[in-house]
C-alpha cells in the first residue's frame, strides 16, 4: 500500500512538472516567434513609465535579475508577487539605487502573513530626477527658471499558496509621473506564479508586470489659446490645448529556474536563469548565482543577455541577528552599464 502510494505521489510531481514545463516551452515559442518579427521594427523608447523598469532588491540585482524563480521575502513584490507568499512572518524592506545621470531611486515595501489568509504587502518606488534649467528657442543657455521631474508607483499585493508546491500572487498599482506642470497617471496589475517541482529544490516561476492603461500627461503648459479668426469666419479666441500622445506602460513577461546545491553542512550555492520578453525590446535573458556560508555571508554574481549596455553584474549581503526575534539583512549590488558606467544599489530588509 505504501509503495502504491509513493508511485501515484511521483507520478503526480511528474505529471505536474511535465505540464509546467509544456507551457514554458508553448509561451517560449510564442515569445520567441512574437521577438523575431518584433525585429523588423524596433519599439526601443516606446514606452511611458520608464522608472518601472528599475529592479529592486540588491540580492537580486547581483544575480543578474534571474530573480522570478529565485526571490522569496518583500522585494518579491517587484519581481513575482506569488514569491510573497513564503514569508513567514512580517517584513519590511528599503532599497536606493543611485541611478544614471543623478538620478535616485527608493523603495520601500511592508509585508504581513496574516494567517488562515495569505501574505499583504504594500510597496512605493519613488524617482527623482535633479532640477534643470528651463531653455527656449531664444534663450538656449538658460532662463534662469528651473523645472522638476518625478515619478511614483503605489503598489499593494496579495499571495497565498494553493498547495504546498504551488502559490499565486497579484498586484495592483497606481503609477504617477510629473514633468514641470505637466502630470500623467495609470493603473497596473501583476500577476505571478511559482511551483515546486518536487525535484530536490528545483522551482519555476513566471509573473507578467504592468499590464493596464496608457500615461497620458496633461497640464497648463499643453493649454494653447486659438487666437480670434476675425477675416473669415468672425471666431472669437477659444480655449486650446496640445494633443499629446498616450504611452504603454512597459509590460514585461519573466519565466525562470532556480536550484539550490547544498556543498556541506555550512554553505549552499544557488543558481538561477531567467528569460524576459518585454514589449519595447528584444527577449533578453540573465543568470545568476549565490554562494552562502553559515546562512549569515552571501556573494553574488550574475550575467546579463541581450541588454542594449547591461552585463556583469556582482555582489554581497550580510544576514545577522537583531533586536529579539527579528533578523537583519543587508545587502548591496554593483552593475555594470558599459558606456554609462556602473550603478551601484542598496536595500535593507528586517523580518519579524
């Protein structure tokens, strides 16, 4: 009897593994067809929304981003919202990102396990871009005034598992950007999964980022008044105003692995790959890898493929007691952007 039921549970893991691994391959093929005809026609810069672009999590980011498979506390929340749901208790995490040109990105995101439920968890990414001076066609070096530019995206999600193998997640946000006097606003969803296979450690993961409407900036500065047409028609002046194009928010597709390799009893290396395929882009790929001792030190590096100036990627955190029943990670990433230099990113996180 026991024996009988030890072959129908690994025919079930195969069964589930091999369905899993078909509609990666089937949404492979599509992604793959969908890139080389997108070839013929570039859609680089297509996009509103930029900023959503930017990765979270310093872990993460060392790996090469191959994160969809492999995540599992709050950053989770950017990268598969269904990873949230292995969160056990309550966590808070904070990320900056010194970005290109000055440019500064943070982060923040609060998770809680309420139990009988799933996992909640509510996030904010906020861009700043530093203030430059107004220029005109007749005042090229300069007016003397100044203009700002931000943006910000307030995310909430929920995860739950459905089986001991297999969990779901989505989000909802709402994302704003400011130009000057000009704002625009949308709204977006996520969606994630992750299942694990039953082989050892290995897991699969999939999410799909920000599908909902267009950006669309509006403000007194696209307000033109039609001037009186006296000649003709006899038109008194009339309120006018610029018609601006709308923009897609840039939708992002992930599918990955991810494995953990025990060397002893006091460290561990976890490997992980990735493939995206985003809207404004060709398919792009990454691998990354994570050498832990003791659970406490960490080192990182990851490859990125197919980036436009993205590649080597490295890294190292340090996960320590603190306070009474909380535990601190810190950790930190560098990458590097070719002909922009490098990026060096931050993030902290403590679970309670």
């Amino acid at each position: 009897m026991r024996v009988s039921q030890r072959y129908q549970s690994s025919f079930l893991k195969l069964v589930c593994l091999a369905a899993t691994l078909g509609a990666v391959m089937v949404v492979t093929l599509i992604a793959t067809t969908a890139t080389t005809i997108a070839q013929t026609f570039t859609k680089t810069g297509t996009t509103s929304g930029e900023f959503l672009k930017i990765g979270v999590g310093s872990r993460y980011l060392a790996m090469g981003e191959a994160a969809v498979a492999s995540t599992g506390d709050a950053f989770s929340i950017y990268w598969n919202p269904a990873a949230l749901s292995e969160i056990e208790g309550q966590q808070v995490a904070l990320a900056y990102s010194d970005w290109i040109l000055d440019v500064g990105l943070s982060y923040g995101v609060y998770a809680n396990r309420i139990e009988g439920l799933g996992v909640f968890a509510v996030g904010l990414t906020v861009l700043n871009v530093p203030k430059a001076e107004i220029t005109t066609t007749t005042q090229q070096e300069g007016t003397g005034a100044f203009y700002t530019a931000s943006s910000y995206a307030l995310t909430a999600s929920f995860a739950r598992e459905l089986t001991t193998r297999f969990s779901l997640g989505g989000s909802v946000k709402f994302i704003s950007e400011s130009l000057a006097t000009e704002t625009s606003s949308a709204v977006a969803f996520d969606v994630g999964t992750i299942l694990y296979t039953g082989l050892r450690s290995l897991r699969l993961g999939m999410s799909v980022s920000n599908l909902g409407s267009d950006l669309k900036f509006s403000g007194q500065n696209l307000n033109k008044p039609i001037p009186p047409d006296t000649d003709t028609l006899n038109i008194p002046p009339t309120d006018g105003e610029l018609n601006v194009e709308s923009g897609p928010l840039p939708l992002t597709f992930r599918m990955g692995v991810a494995y953990d390799l025990d060397l002893s009893l006091d460290s561990r290396l976890t490997f992980a790959g990735e493939l995206k395929h985003p809207n404004d882009n060709v398919q792009q790929g990454s691998v990354g890898m994570e050498y832990g001792f003791h659970e406490k030190f960490f080192l990182r590096s990851g490859y990125k493929i197919n980036y436009d100036e993205e590649n080597l990627t490295f890294g190292a955190g340090l996960l320590t007691p603190f306070a009474s029943a909380s535990d601190l990670s810190i950790d930190y990433a560098w990458s590097s952007f070719g002909r922009l230099s490098s990026v060096h990113r931050f993030s902290v996180s403590l679970s309670f």
